[in-house]
C-alpha cells in the first residue's frame, strides 16, 4: 500500500471517527438516531454543499485553472477511479495531473475512458523523468543530454498511447533536480520537436530536491511554462526524509523567488503540502500541529481539518493552485473545499 493512500485511510478514519463520536453523544444525549447521525456528519464536515471553485490563470498557458489540481497518478495507478474524476469535473475542477506508466503503473489507461468524453474540456497534464543517470549535483555531458532528449520524446509518445490521444496540454520534467538537465538546449528540444509536432502545447517541471536552484534556473531559462513545486507552509518538502528540508526558510520567506517565477510567466503548482502531517506509518502517524506556528487565529479556528489548512496556506501565500490525490468521495471534498475557500481564511490584500 502506498503512503498516499495510508495517508488518505488515515484521514478518513479521523473524519469518520469524528462522525461516530459526536453522533454517538448525541444519541445518548436525545435518543434520536437520525438527529445523531446528521449531527455527527455535521461535526465531520460532511453535510456541507459543495462551495463554488475558484481560478486562477496558470502563467503564459492562459488556462483560467481551477483551485484544485486532480492528481491522478496515485488514484488511477490500479483501478479506474470514473466516480470520483466525474464528480470533481462536475463541481468545477478543470485540471487534471497524471503520470507515466513507469512510476505510475496504469494511471493514464485508467484515465482515457475519461478523457475520451471530456478531453475537449479540460487541461490536461502528465509528465515522466528525463532518463539520465547523473546526481543532483553533477553536470550532464552533451552524450547524456542526446540520449535523456531521446528517452523522454519517447516517454511522451507511450503517454499518448497509454491515454488514447494525440495532443496533451503539457509535459513535465518529472521529479528534476539537477539544474544543468533543467538548462540544458539538446534536451530542451525535445520538446520543442513535439511542440511542432502538434503533440504537446507547454513545458513543465515537477521538482521536490533541489527545488530552490531547479525553480531559478526554469526562470533564467524562459522555457517552462509551468512549475510543479513540493511546498509547505514550513518551507520546501524533503523527499528524502518526508519532512520540511532542514534549514528551508519559512514559505512567506519563499515569496519573492515564487513572484518572481510567476512574473516570468511560469504557472506555480503545489504539491506534497500536507504530506509531513500525515506523519509514518513506523513513526507512529501524524505530526498535524507541524504548521501551527505559522497560522494565524483565523485560520487555526476555521473548521478545517489540518490537511485542509496546509492547502488553504499555500493557495495564499504563493502558489497559483495545489495539486493533491483523491482516493474516496470524503477526501475529494476535503480538498476541494480547503482550494476553493481558501481567500475566506486570510487578510491578505
């Protein structure tokens, strides 16, 4: 079982259990079995209709974006998932993230029964690593980048197949951290090549390492159009150790670098911003106080889980929409509410 989906069973458990608890006082209390349930749904957020999306303009795509990015990859990786893509394009979410089939085994097949009826809807995003084997810190050589261009065109060609279509609206370099593959011209047109092709419209990045000098370096460049970032209301997320990078300024320090990215026209995307909280399994679970500290009274006494925080956060201080999984109808509309209130939780002019 993944991290995602113990972290999404997880949060159900805490929601539902909230549902049980409330609802079984008041049951003591009244007797009354469905006056306890609906109290108990209430208590767990659940009987609240769904708010209205917000948008907002992905840089130099001009796709008015929902709020809420739907990440696929996790959530299709095994089965097809058509209830929940349905129900968040039904309540306003355009925009949907999935992967290749290499990390994310079956995610773009189980999503073309669903792209078949609304890819003409919706913007859609997958992306796959450039296939070079350097580390983060090491420079690539003009034969790597030949062969990593090479590699990746042909992982953008399997996506389409795998999704049954012949354009997707961006690709990314998926999980970059090493800033001469980021900069690097050989493999920059590869797609420029599929661009021209009519296979692909814009380049992204999804970076959770290095994140810092990847996001400089996609701004000096000028040719990402769109940056997928692992960011928490404490600063950059480590993938390594599942936590906030050690010594990672705060994420309002984070600010001027993520103005600047979205002044050079690059569309922001959060990721992995509520992950820490989930804590691990081994660790015994949870860390949901981690953000506390950086919240205000407003937002800390606003009815919202503390994942729903974390996204609220984020969505105002920086990023232009977040990107998160739904594995359960609970966990789409937890997130969807915390995208689409976001701005009621903050004075931020």
């Amino acid at each position: 079982m993944t991290d995602s989906i113990l972290s999404s069973t997880r949060r159900r458990f805490v929601q539902y259990g909230t549902m049980l608890g409330v609802g079984a006082q008041a049951l003591i209390k009244s007797g009354d079995v469905r006056a306890s349930v609906f109290e108990g749904k209430e208590a767990a957020g659940l009987n609240d209709p769904w708010p209205d999306m917000q948008y907002r303009k992905l840089g130099r795509t001009g796709h008015n974006s929902s709020r809420l990015v739907f990440g696929c990859g996790a959530t299709l990786s095994g089965d097809r998932h058509d209830d929940l893509l349905y129900a968040a394009f039904d309540a306003g979410v355009n925009t949907f993230d999935v992967g290749f089939k290499h990390y994310y085994s079956d995610a773009e097949k189980n999503l073309a029964p669903f792209l078949k009826e609304k890819r003409d809807d919706i913007f859609l995003i997958s992306k796959a690593y450039v296939p070079v084997e350097i580390d983060w810190d090491e420079t690539v050589t003009m034969d790597q980048a030949k062969q990593a261009a090479k590699g990746w065109s042909a992982f953008l060609d399997e996506s389409l197949r795998e999704m049954g279509i012949d354009n997707v609206d961006a690709y990314y370099y998926m999980a970059a951290n090493n800033v001469s593959v980021v900069g690097n011209e050989e493999i920059h047109r590869a797609f420029e090549d599929a661009k021209a092709a009519g296979k692909v419209d814009y380049l992204g990045l999804s970076t959770h390492q290095n994140a810092a000098n990847v996001l400089r370096t996609a701004i000096d460049t000028g040719w990402f159009d769109l940056a997928m970032i692992a960011v928490t209301p404490g600063g950059w997320y480590d993938w390594e150790d599942k936590s906030i990078l050690e010594g990672s300024p705060k994420m309002t320090d984070l600010r001027p670098l993520l103005d600047e990215a979205r002044e050079a026209g690059i569309g922001l995307v959060g990721m992995k911003a509520g992950r820490f909280l989930a804590g691990r399994r081994w660790l015994g679970w949870g860390n949901p106080e981690a953000f506390d500290e950086f919240y205000d009274q407003k937002l800390l006494q606003a009815r919202l889980s503390e994942f729903q925080r974390s996204y609220a956060y984020v969505l105002e201080h920086g990023l232009d929409v977040v990107n998160a999984d739904m594995q359960s109808m609970l966990h789409l509309k937890e997130n969807f509410v915390a995208a689409a209130t976001s701005a009621d939780y903050f004075d931020i002019a």
